[in-house]
C-alpha cells in the first residue's frame, strides 16, 4: 500500500472526544498544497505535582502505578494506554505514538512522596501506562533514576516491557533483587517476526525479549512471560511456543490477557487489521467479538480482561495446558518484601 505508513502502527488519528474542533484534509484538489503529517516524533516535557497513581481496578494486580512517560514510540496497535492520550489533547491514533509527553521530574516526584510519614510500603507498578524502556529513556534516563530512588528507600516494585534496554539497569535490579524489591514480567506476544513488524513496529525483537529473560535469570532477579494480549484468529495458535520459548530461557511464570479494543482503539485495530490481514480481518474481528458478548469494547470487571465463551475459554485451556506443560513453578507466585521499606526509613529519620 503507497500510503501505509512503515514503522508506525497506527495508521490514521482518530477524532478526540473532547476537542470540539479537528483539522482534516477533505477535498485534496480544492487547495494548493498538500497536507502531510509530521511523521517525526516529538517530546513534550511536562512537570506534574505526583507521579504514584492509586489503581481503582480489581482487574489489575497491584495498588499503585507510576509512568515516566504518556504516550509510547512502541506504536503497539492493541494498546489500551492508546485512550489516555486524548485527556493531553491528542489523538489515541499516530500522535500516541509520535507525540511523547515526558515527566522530568518523577525521580524527584517519587523521592518526595516515598519520604512522608503516612506512605504505607506497596508494590508500585512501572509503568502502568506506556513502557518505561521505550526508545527516549536510552537519552532520558528517567526510569534509571527512579529505580535509584526505590533502592535509596528499599521499596518494591513491580517491572513489564518489552524493550532489551531494562539490561542496561541490571545493576540496579541486582540490588533490588538482594531484598525481594524486585519482579519483571516480559511482555512477548508473538515470535513471528513478520507479524512484530506491523503490530508491535518499534519494539524490540522476540529474540531480544528472550534474551531479557535469560539475562535476568542468570543475575537472579525473578522474571516471568507476560504472554499479552492474545488475538484470537490472530497469536493465539502461539501460547504453547511462547510459554515453552520463554522457560527455555528460565521464565519462572506466565500470564497472559485477551485483547480488548475500548474506546478510539477499536477504531485504529479495526483499521489496521483491515489493512494488514485483509482476508482474515473480519474472521479476527469476529472472534474478538465472540470473546466480549458481540462487541470489540469491553468494559465489564471480572471479565474484561480474560473475555468469555467458547473461543476465550478454548484461549485459557491452552494457556493453562502451556504452563503446566512447561512451567512448573507458576502457581508460586513471587511475593515482594515490605518490611525493608520501614526499616530503612526509621534509619533515615535519625539522621535528622
């Protein structure tokens, strides 16, 4: 196609549903020039006044996330996160992936809150939102930082991505692994290499993220295979060579979540698919659908995240078979230490 845009996965921006005005080009011939968008990515530095966000979900594990970036080069077309960029006053579509809101200040945001008296020690998520390893944190560094605050106040955090810089803070994961602060989950969802390229566009490779995972196994920080989202029609006849790719590798657990297309995301997936898969788009769409009762937006707790029916519950059988099969220490799940977090506090308040 000679107007598909190659290494973004979004390929439209999508309207705004809270911008009472848009800018479109309707009728190419009736003005002089053109109009191209930038297809460069921009950053935009924000300063906000916290950075640990309270998780209102029973859906998700964890009671606190905290992102350094908003928005993510990723490009990964599925992305719920995709919905979060209109409240900045873009568009879910290409400006998620070409516009990047960066927060300078949450190293320091971070410090300032895990220091007050009345912070209660929970495992934080980073990042909840965007990956914290996407490209610019290679010139940032804001997640390095971050990962030195929580190892200043021996706090627990929780890790997902799926970008091969996490190998860089590996000495910092170390320190953190020594006191159970520690927990990676890699996010692989496909080991096609073709199929990476138009869903995931500026990811790393599914021999890079395994790569992640040995690493972290050999310097003993504990890791795991996010195996998410699966597509039904689409990466869902991989969950066994995933599962069984990923413990080669020493992955000690798995999980996985069924895709689910909220808001403007259904829009740019059904686009893209459309475009990518044209023989087998509304076969894709149709099982997405199966799994969601009749629709690709699925916002119902409990069962949001897992979907329902005959095709979600095929989808779970073979994940369970998967990590039966080849992940034996899957039901111990990891369990952080929060007890240093006090301890060391107590410490550092008699230094004053």
């Amino acid at each position: 196609m000679a107007d598909y845009i190659k290494g973004r996965g979004a390929q439209v921006n999508t309207n705004n549903k809270f911008l009472k005005k848009e800018f479109t080009q309707q009728h190419i011939d009736a003005i002089d020039e053109e109009y191209v968008p930038d297809e460069k990515t921009q950053y935009f530095y924000e300063s906000p006044k916290k950075i640990i966000n309270k998780v209102q979900s029973a859906d998700v594990y964890g009671e606190y996330s905290m992102n350094a970036y908003q928005g993510c080069e990723h490009g990964c077309i599925y992305c719920y996160a995709r919905n979060a960029h209109e409240y900045w006053g873009f568009s879910a579509g290409l400006d998620f992936e070409q516009k990047i809101i960066v927060k300078k200040n949450a190293p320091e945001l971070l410090d300032n809150e895990l220091s007050k008296k009345n912070w209660k020690s929970a495992p934080i998520m980073l990042s909840g939102n965007t990956d914290c390893y996407q490209p610019v944190e290679r010139k940032m560094e804001i997640t390095r930082r971050m990962l030195q605050v929580l190892l200043k106040h021996k706090h627990p955090v929780g890790m997902i991505t799926k970008n091969s810089l996490i190998l860089r803070d590996i000495d910092l994961l170390q320190e953190l692994a020594k006191n159970k602060l520690v927990h990676v989950m890699v996010s692989i969802t496909t080991l096609k290499e073709d199929l990476r390229l138009v869903m995931e566009p500026r990811t790393a490779t599914a021999k890079q993220r395994l790569k992640i995972i040995e690493e972290l196994n050999k310097n003993s920080i504990p890791c795991g295979v996010m195996n998410a989202p699966i597509i039904p029609g689409l990466n869902s006849d991989e969950i066994p060579a995933v599962i069984k790719a990923a413990a080669d590798v020493g992955a000690a657990r798995a999980g996985y979540t069924l895709v689910r297309l909220n808001g403007a995301v259904s829009q740019i997936f059904t686009d893209w698919v459309t475009k990518n898969f044209p023989d087998a788009s509304q076969k894709i769409l149709n099982q997405i659908k199966e799994c969601h009762a009749g629709s690709l937006s699925d916002s119902r707790p409990g069962t949001r995240m897992s979907g329902d029916g005959k095709v979600a519950e095929m989808i779970n059988r073979l994940f369970k078979l998967s990590v039966k099969k080849y992940i034996s220490l899957n039901t111990n799940w990891y369990e952080y230490d929060t007890q240093l977090y006090y301890t060391n506090k107590e410490k550092q308040l008699r230094l004053f």
